[in-house]
C-alpha cells in the first residue's frame, strides 16, 4: 500500500485521535521535529504496511516535508505510541465494525482468543525467524498479550497468562492436556476445537469414551452435551470433568469439509484416518464452563472466534514484513497494536463498500 493510500485509510480513523496523541504521550514532545499528530500517524502506518526500515522512515520524515527525524528517534517514537495506538482499536471496533462480537450469557468473562505467527526480524534474506504468540482482546480488538520465543516453540495456551475471569477460543491445535491444565490451575475457563485424537477421554465410570460413536447422536438442529472426564494428574489436578459440545455440520458445510480434506491428502501425498474423516462432518469443542452455559451457547461463542478468524488472516498478512523491534517490550507491543490498527481498518473500507451490481449496470446502459 502506498503513502497516499495511507492517508486514505486515515480519514476512518476515529474522531479525536490527534488530541488523543497528546493524553496518551505520544505527542509529549512537540518540538521542531513532529508537529501534527496526523504526520505521525502517517509516517507510523507507512512503516507498518510497507514493512520500510528505520533509515528508509528517517528519510521519509525528511523527504515528505515533516520533519527531520534520526532512526532511533522514530523507534522512540513507536515506543511511546503503544497507548494511542489503543485508544484508536477501542473507539475503531466501538465505531461498529466489532458490534456483533457480543456472545450472550458470557458478558462477564474477559474473552481472549489466540494464535500465532511466523515473524522476522528484518527485510534481510539474512533476518531472523520468531514465533509470536498473541491473545486478541474481543471487546476491542487489541492485543492482550504476546509473547515472542524461538521458532521451536509451539502453540500451546501455557503461553498466556491465565486469571479468573478469563475465557480463551482457541483452534484444535491448542487443544492439549498441557493447555487445558494451565487455564483450570489458574481459574481460567476455555473453549477449544477438539482433535479426534486429542487425548483420552473417560466417562464417570472410568471407561474409555469413544467420541466419535457419542457425537453421532448429534444433528444439524440440535447440539448435543456430553460429560467428559481427563486425567490431568501429570499436571497435579487429578481427574476432571469437562464438557464436549457438538453440532453436525450442514450437508454443504460437509461436502466443502471433504473436498478440503482430499485436496489436503492430495497435495501432501498422504490419507487422511478413517477416524478423522468422519469428525470433521462435525464442530466438537471441549469446555470449562459451567452447565448453567448451555451447549448451544458454547457453540456460539466458539463461533464468536470464527467470526473474527478475518482479522487474524489479515493480521498474519501483515506480520509477514517489516522491522520487528527486537529488544524493547514497548516496542513491540505497539508494533503489533499498529498491525492491528491496520487491519482493523481495511476492515471498515470494506464494510463501507457496498454497491449493487444491478444498478451499476442500469446507470451504465441508461
């Protein structure tokens, strides 16, 4: 995307932004250097969608008539903009573009879904390769909470802090004996896709639960609730008792899931279990919460993270160029809350361009 383009996008950021710069200190210093807090905006944005080093920044402020501003004063001033860059996702997604982000019974529960990302360090074929793991705030689209490790490590919700209060959707490859015990030690509750080969799972006599016979009972229109037992002793909690909810996919929700799973085989060379063929004409997910949270709700809410699945594909898109800040924590947090900014805006041009097709051929044959 282009600077002029930039500037576009700009006119959806919310109102009042410019003196938000200054109560949120990222226009504490106004000197000869930065004046208008839409400059800084700008050259901020530009940086995170084109990926442009430092230096490349410090020429662009000077070039573009902004204002003289050495590499390290521009990673200064990304540093202080964490703040702001928060203050705009909270107004951006009340604005409307997160209104339907509101799952019922669940208003209490602060809702985290999570993922993760390949990141470099720089544009150089020489940069470094990072895993970001990052916790996406569904109230208001900001970043909860990241954590860079080495490309070794893997997705797992023991990454995250877990409180009392928290609720974490997460996708089948977070759905583990290790995640599951971190958030029930902490108080945390959870809703995970469940794998068919996840981990065993018992009913309260002790026997082996087979899940694939049990969700049959499952249709299109009714979702079924099935009582699970997992020994978590490994991880000192003993024996507890979780929730399965389960919905049968449509019939074009299947046949889509099936072409998916033979292009897959297909493409890997490989076949995919008997086991799991058969799971994927299913949404299954495991859960924490209490009853008083009934099945569909759970599968609601689970949908709640479906729903926002855009904004992590665009943020991954994203994530893919640029400079990472690599030491400071601030650094990197506001880097990635600006990604987000970014994101969050196409999101809004698009929601804006709504045409019909019908009348533009009428006004081109009037």
């Amino acid at each position: 995307m282009d600077a002029d383009n930039i500037r576009l996008l700009m006119n959806h950021l919310p109102g009042g932004y410019e003196a938000a710069s200054r109560e949120t200190k990222a226009m504490a210093r106004t000197g000869k250097k930065i004046r208008d807090p839409a400059d800084l905006m700008w050259l901020l944005l530009t940086h995170l969608a084109q990926g442009q080093t430092l230096l490349n920044m410090s020429a662009l402020s000077q070039t573009s008539g902004i204002g003289a501003l050495s590499d390290v004063g521009f990673m200064y001033r990304l540093s202080r903009s964490g703040d702001w860059f928060k203050w705009v996702l909270q107004r951006l997604s009340a604005s409307g573009v997160a209104d339907y982000l509101k799952p019922k019974g669940l208003e209490s529960y602060h809702i985290k879904a999570v993922d993760s990302s390949d990141v470099n360090s720089g544009v150089s074929t020489f940069s470094t390769s990072w895993h970001l793991h990052y916790a996406l705030n569904l109230s208001n689209l900001s970043c909860d909470e990241f954590k860079i490790t080495g490309s070794q490590v893997g997705e797992t919700l023991a990454n995250f802090t877990a409180r009392k209060g928290d609720l974490f959707l997460a996708d089948r490859v977070y759905s583990t004996k290790r995640g599951i015990s971190h958030c029930l030690a902490n108080g945390a509750d959870f809703i995970l896709r469940l794998r068919h080969d996840a981990f065993l799972m018992t009913t309260s006599d002790g026997r082996k639960l087979d899940v694939l016979k049990a969700i049959r009972s499952a249709d299109t229109n009714r979702a079924v609730d099935i009582p699970v037992f997992v020994d978590v002793s490994g991880y000192g909690l003993g024996r507890r008792e979780l929730r399965v909810c389960v919905v049968r996919k449509s019939e074009e929700d299947i046949t889509k899931a099936m072409k998916r799973i033979d292009r897959r085989d297909n493409r890997n060379q490989a076949r995919t279990s008997s086991a799991a063929r058969p799971f994927n004409e299913y949404v299954a997910v495991i859960t924490s919460l209490p009853r008083a949270v009934g099945a569909d709700e759970v599968l609601g809410a689970y949908r709640y993270r479906w729903q926002v699945e855009l904004y992590f594909k665009r943020l991954k898109s994203l994530l893919g160029a640029g400079e990472v800040p690599k030491k400071r924590a601030d650094c990197m947090e506001a880097w990635l809350n600006g990604k987000m900014i970014l994101a969050v805006l196409f999101e809004v041009l698009l929601s804006k361009l709504d045409f019909s097709p019908l009348e533009s051929r009428a006004e081109a044959t009037a």
